[in-house]
C-alpha cells in the first residue's frame, strides 16, 4: 500500500500540510499524489464526519437489507449498479448471509424513504424482499464517537 493511503486510513484528519511533515514531502508533492490518485479513481474524495445528532439537518437514515435473484452472467452486480445509481442510496454493498445488499439511503422523512422502498427499490425486477430498518441514533461514525465524551483515563468494565 503506498504510504500516502495508508495514511489516509490511518489519520484521515489530517490536511495536507500535515501530510506532507509526516512523509517528509512537500505539501505540493503530497497535493500531487492526491490528484494522481483521484485520476486513477483510487481516492473517491475526502468528506468530514459529521455529528448530524448536533445538526437538525432533518435527514432520515435508513438501512435496507434487499435479497435479490443473480443473474446469468453477471451475478449481482448490474441489480447492485443500478439500486446504486439512485439518488436517496448513499452506499450499498454486496453482502453474505441472510441477504444479498446492504443499502444505506438517506431521505427527508420516514414517508419519502419509506416511498422510496416501496415504489422504487422493491418493483425492480430480480428484487426478492427487503428490510428497511431506520437509524434512531448514531454512537460512532467512522472511528469518531458521537455524543457523550469519554474521559481520557476511563477503561471499560471487565467482567469476571
């Protein structure tokens, strides 16, 4: 893995300035791998975490789990591409188990999600069921703990 994705990964709150210390490379060089890595479509974009419980953005989360039938020569992948391409999915994954994806849609109410669901993720073809699960509550977003601070020194319980 180059060591500019690894940090990536590893400090993704960091600016490029900061970047560019811990590599030892110049802040340019740093902002020229990032545009190089943009071109070969390894770096999507950077976007901040954000607290929404903070925020009364009025934004409904919703998790769907959606089984859907393979198809012949090309498995899943054009019924996930094109559940993808709507504008309510914010990810979906291919997933093993008890279901095929894994869709989280963002949407202004429970009555838009939920019409979302019902009118037009389900009536596509090769769509066999799905689960619609609404978040009420985020405690973590990627790697950030939301809500209550934790004091430095505290450890979790362990049980005996």
């Amino acid at each position: 893995m180059k060591p500019i994705l690894k940090l990536l990964f590893e400090g993704n709150s960091l600016n490029p300035a900061q970047m560019a210390q811990v590599l030892n490379l110049s802040e340019a060089e740093v902002n020229r791998q990032l545009d190089a890595l943009k071109a070969e479509g390894v770096l999507l974009g950077l976007r901040p975490v954000l607290n929404l419980a903070e925020e009364d953005s009025g934004v409904v989360r919703a998790v769907i789990e959606v089984r859907i039938t393979p198809e012949r020569g090309g498995g899943f992948n054009r019924l996930a591409e094109r559940i993808s391409k709507f504008d309510e999915v914010e990810s979906c994954y291919l997933m093993s188990g008890g279901y095929d994806l894994l869709v989280f849609v963002n949407g202004a109410s429970l009555q838009k999600v939920a019409a979302f669901v019902s009118e037009k993720l389900s009536t596509i073809e090769g769509v066999l069921s799905t689960a619609t699960h609404f978040m009420l509550r985020s405690y973590k977003e990627h790697g950030f703990l939301l809500g209550g601070k934790a004091e430095e020194n505290e450890r979790l319980k362990v049980a005996p």
